[in-house]
C-alpha cells in the first residue's frame, strides 16, 4: 500500500509540473560563427509567451548585459560586463525606466560615478571620481519636474 501511495504521489507531481508555465531559452541572435550574441527566456503559458530574463554576450562569449524583464520591460537589476568580465555597471529599471541606484566602473574596478534615477530622471547627489577613487565633483538633481536642474 506504502508503495503503490509513493508511486501515485510522484505521479501527480509530475502531472502537475507538466501542466504549469514552462520556461525555455532561445537564442535570438548569433554571431557569424554561430556562438550566441542574444539569448532570452520565455515562460510559455499556453499559447503566451512572456520575456522574463535576457543575456547579450560579447563574441568571447563572456557576458555583456543581463537582466530582467517585467511586461516586455526592463525591470529590476541590469548588469554590465567589461570584456574581461569585470563588472562595468549595475543599474536599476522599473517599468522600462532607469529607477533604483546606478553605478559604472572603470575598467580597473575603481567606481566611476553612483546616483539614483526616479522613473527614468536622474535624481538627488551624484558623485564622480577619477580612476585611483578620489572623489572629483557632485552634482545635485534637485526635485524639479525635468529631474535636469543642477546645482554644483
């Protein structure tokens, strides 16, 4: 009794698991030697298709870009990669706009500039620095409508 209960437990779950989203990768586009340039993932429900993640690669086959997708949109943390495969920048994206803290890189890892974007404006104080890390200017985003008033 034991077992045939174990084997109709493991039966329903997998008929369950069949019945759900499926998730699956496509490459959508390759370089000419046919390694993947730009990889996304689907969920499939039925016959939807819904982007959720998307990866772009350099010819080397290290990592360019990569983040999330949210209604066809941009959304949560996006990341780049320098060729060598340090990080270059992270930034924020809610509805398809730049939103949450941002920051590039140098290519020797040293931080460039940190600021934090509102629904695409830059917004607050922004600090940039020189490549050994010694702070160089701020600018402040004042609330204005344009997110474009400056004061130094």
């Amino acid at each position: 009794m034991i077992k045939k209960l174990y084997f109709f437990s493991i039966l329903m779950a997998i008929l369950l698991n069949s019945c759900g989203p499926k998730h699956v990768k496509i490459v959508e586009e390759k370089f000419e030697d046919g390694s993947p340039k730009i990889v996304r993932q689907y969920e499939i429900k039925g016959k939807d298709s819904i982007l959720l993640r998307e990866s772009v690669f350099y010819q080397n086959g290290q990592k360019y870009m990569e983040g999330k997708y949210y209604n066809n949109q941009r959304d949560s943390i996006w990341t780049a990669w320098l060729p060598d495969g340090k990080i270059w920048s992270q930034g924020g994206y809610k509805q398809g706009l730049e939103d949450g803290p941002k920051k590039v890189f140098y290519s020797n890892g040293s931080l460039f500039y940190e600021g934090q974007h509102k629904m695409g404006k830059r917004i607050g104080v922004w600090k940039f620095y020189d490549s050994t890390g010694n702070l160089i200017q701020t600018i402040d985003y004042t609330s204005t409508s344009s997110g474009d008033t400056l004061s130094h």
